[in-house]
C-alpha cells in the first residue's frame, strides 16, 4: 500500500480523467496529471473487477503495483497519477511493470 502523502484521493476530483493526459500499454492504462510543482507525487491504482474477478487477487496486483511504484513517486513531483490496470498479470511481470513505467513517466518530466 502506498504511504498516506503518496496516495491521490481520485475520489475528490471529479475532473481528473477529463483533465489527464494518458499513456497506453498492453498491461495498464495511465493517466498524468500536473499538480502544484511543491507537491509530492501522489498516485492512484484501480483494478476493475472485471479484469481480476477476485477481490484477494486485486488487492495483492493493487500490493505489487504500489511497491514498485512507490520508490519512482519519491523522484517525481508535482503530479497525480492513476493506473488502471487492463489486464490481469502475475508477480513475474513485476520487472515489465517497472520499466513501463519509468518509460512512461519519463517523457512527462522531458
């Protein structure tokens, strides 16, 4: 689970994904958008209960996901990020999430 200071309230702002710029990839969806540059980056992870049926698995892929997002939110500021998970994925995709994401997460900060 991500720290409190890292985690975005998604709930609270309803104009996010009108807002957000957004990145494809065959594992998720995400989406980018700027906050006040002093600010931490603080994300958001949603996994639909269509994709992974079972609520113990969502929430080990929701566990897998923030460890390794959580140490990349520590270089970055001034951005919320929500991902939505696209399809279901094991631990062993774990090393293909990391560099997606730094891939993705690069082009914004460029």
């Amino acid at each position: 689970m991500l720290p409190k200071a890292q985690r975005y309230p998604l709930r609270a702002d309803t104009r996010f994904f009108q807002v957000a710029r957004r990145v494809h990839s065959p594992l998720f969806t995400l989406a980018i958008r700027s906050l006040e540059k002093s600010s931490q980056a603080q994300a958001a992870i949603i996994v639909p209960k269509k994709i992974i049926p079972t609520a113990v698995m969502r929430n080990k892929s929701k566990r897998w996901i923030s460890a390794t997002l959580s140490p990349l939110l520590r270089s970055y500021t001034g951005c919320a990020i929500v991902i939505l998970v696209r399809q279901p994925f094991t631990f062993e995709d774990m090393p293909e999430l990391k560099l997606l994401l730094e891939k993705t997460l690069l082009p914004f900060y460029e």
